[in-house]
C-alpha cells in the first residue's frame, strides 16, 4: 500500500526493473522536487536580490495538468518521492487540489511540501487529511525583529501559527533554517529548543550561494559542522537514510533531533538519488546544473510520452558526478535563485 493512501489496501504498479531511472554512475533516482511557482510572499535576503524579483509571465510556468503529466510518467519510472516546491508553493493557486491528484496517483509513495508556512496554517487540515509524508517549514528565527530583517516582511506570527498547528496535528515536521553569516549562536541555541520540547527534526543549512546576485562563495566562517559540535558536545550521530541531505544527531533529554545540512560543502552527492524541475519546466539533475531538458518545450511541442521517458533517461544517464564537477562545467550567465530552482 502507498504510505499515504487510506482505505482498502490495493497493490501498487511497480515499475519494471529495466525501466527505472538509474544514472551513469549507478544512483537510482527516487526523488523529485518539483517547484510550482516561482513568486513568494517573502522576499528572503539569501533568496531573493535586493533589488526586486523578475517573476516570469503566468504562461511560461507549467499548468497543473502539465506537471502532473511529469509526474505520472517519472513515478512510473520509479521515482516515488514527490516534495512540492517552489517559491511559495502555497502562493500558487490551486496548490492543494494539485496535490490531492498526485496523491491519487499509484506510484507516487510519498508527498512532501517545503513551506515558508505564512498560508499554510490555514490548509493544514487538508494536508493532514490527504495523509502529507512531510513538511518541511523554513524558520530562520524566533525573534520578529530579526525575521523582519531576514524575510523583507513582518509575518512571523503566522508562521509560528503554522508551527503551532503542525505540532497540534502531529503532521510529521522538520524546521529547516539557513543559518546566515550573522546567525548567533543563542539563535542557534533558541531555534535547537524546538527539538528538546517537540519530536521534530531542527535542521541547520549551510548558506549557497545562490541569492539571485551574489554567486561568490559565503563568507569564511568556522564550518557550521564544527559549530553545532561546540555548542551541543553530546550530539550523538544518528543513521538516517543514505540518500539523506541532513545529518541527524540526537541529544540526551531531546524529543527530536538535529539536522545539518552541508549544501554549500557538497558532502551528500556520491548518493544523491533527486531531481528537480523548475517553474517553467527545466529538468536539472543537479542542483548545481542550468538546467539540461526543457520539458516545457518537449510538452508543448507535442512530445509523446516514450519520447518525454527516452529524453530523461538519456540525461540522468549523463550526470556529473558531483555539485563541484557540475559547477565547473556550468557557466552561468545569471545568477540563479533558490526560488527559481525550487529549493
Ligand atoms: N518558499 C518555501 C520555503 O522557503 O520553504 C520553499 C522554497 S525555498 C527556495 C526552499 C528552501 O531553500 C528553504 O528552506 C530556504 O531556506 C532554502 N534556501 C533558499 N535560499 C537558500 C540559500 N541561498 N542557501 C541555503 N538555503 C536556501
Ligand atoms: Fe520565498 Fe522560500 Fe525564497 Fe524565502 S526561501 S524568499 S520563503 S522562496
């Protein structure tokens, strides 16, 4: 039965072994982000340029029936973790009912939302109600002043309303926030509280560099890894999935665990099994690509479905080997944003 469908169990269509997508150097791959929009209701300083947003015209952005075409045929081809993205997912229209379809779909075992959680309080029950396998809520602070500060906009209240109900529910959660140059590590500490009191993931990212102008590499600071390892000597490893971006520790006395997620120091990609497609329909096989299929062009030109399958199977079976192969081989001649990609 798939994870999230209620009801009668019923067996699910397995793809065939010689049809799932594996890359040239053996990786399956599972896992699509799958970015809905690029437009946000926050404008996050290490997200967003500060000098305004070119969001792209509504046409140039999938249609629901469009991605969910996608998403049935790669499901098909064994990749069974779906995680909505975007921008704001939520910000988009008709979110939720999309979702429902894809949970609908046979082959998707899992879906998954990332949400910066300003509207997502008031769908919770829906997402409880179509059985969600997880959200992931970005909070990069507890104080309002600071949020402020980070986000371009003063709406912390409601995304701790979000927190406040996700823990009400027992929607399976994890917390993830970029933790910045000027992060302290009482805000290290604050946010780590959530974990002690909440059976919760807290996961800290290292900053990319990816803001939509500034491509250079982050200031040097100490290693976030060694950070976390200096203010919580206890944190013990815990094994989680290989395929895993985040590192989990666990604690003595902690409810949850906490996160580390090494982006910027690329240290997951020897397993890395996800591929991302963007608003406007670029297939990337590395977050660090430019984009290598335009399935929006395919789609709209009237490509069948065997010819959609043959073109992915052909670029997953020419992926780099690592974040840092693919950056040295991708020229960029704009900067990307998260929101852009789908984080
Ligand atoms: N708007 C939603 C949100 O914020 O959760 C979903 C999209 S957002 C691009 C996905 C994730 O990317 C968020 O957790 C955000 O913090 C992260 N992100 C954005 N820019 C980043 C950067 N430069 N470095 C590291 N993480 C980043
Ligand atoms: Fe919006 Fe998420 Fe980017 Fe923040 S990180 S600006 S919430 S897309």
């Amino acid at each position: 039965m798939t994870a999230h469908h209620r009801g009668t169990p019923i067996p699910d269509p397995k793809p065939r072994q010689s049809q799932r997508l594996t890359d040239n150097h053996g990786r399956p791959i599972t896992y699509l982000r799958l970015a809905i929009t690029d437009r946000c209701n926050l404008r996050c300083r290490y997200c967003m340029p500060t000098g305004g947003v070119d969001f792209v015209p509504h046409a140039e952005v999938l249609s629901f029936e469009e991605l969910e075409r996608l998403v049935r045929l790669l499901s098909a081809l064994g990749v069974s973790k779906i995680r909505i993205t975007g921008g704001e997912p939520f910000a988009r229209r008709g979110c939720l009912p999309f979702m429902r379809r894809l949970r609908d779909i046979a082959t998707v075992r899992s879906l998954h939302v990332t949400t910066n959680g300003v509207e997502t309080g008031r769908h919770l029950d829906e997402l409880a109600e179509l059985g969600i396998a997880g959200i992931n809520l970005s909070l990069d602070t507890l104080d309002r002043d600071r949020f402020k500060q980070i986000t371009r906009r003063d709406q912390l209240q409601e995304v701790l309303a979000t927190f406040k109900g996700c823990i009400e529910r027992s929607l399976p959660l994890k917390i993830n926030a970029v933790v910045l140059e000027d992060t302290t590590d009482k805000e290290i500490l604050t946010l780590a509280d959530l974990s002690r009191l909440h059976p919760l993931s807290m996961r800290f990212i290292e900053k990319m560099p990816f803001s939509g102008e500034n491509c250079g590499r982050p200031r040097t600071t100490i290693p976030l890894r060694e950070r976390l390892h200096a203010l919580f000597p206890a944190m013990m490893p815990v094994v989680g999935a290989p395929s895993s971006t985040a590192r989990l520790f666990a604690i003595p006395g902690f409810a949850g665990t906490i996160g580390l997620i090494e982006g910027n120091s690329r240290r997951f990609c020897a397993t890395c099994n996800k591929i991302r497609i963007t608003p406007t329909g670029m297939l990337k096989t590395c977050l660090y690509d430019n984009g290598v299929l335009d399935l929006k062009g395919m789609l709209r030109s009237g490509a069948n479905d065997r010819d959609l399958t043959e073109a992915v199977q052909a670029v997953v079976a020419c992926r780099y080997s690592d974040g840092l192969e693919t950056e040295a081989n991708c020229t960029r001649s704009i900067a990307p944003t998260m929101a852009s990609i789908g984080g």
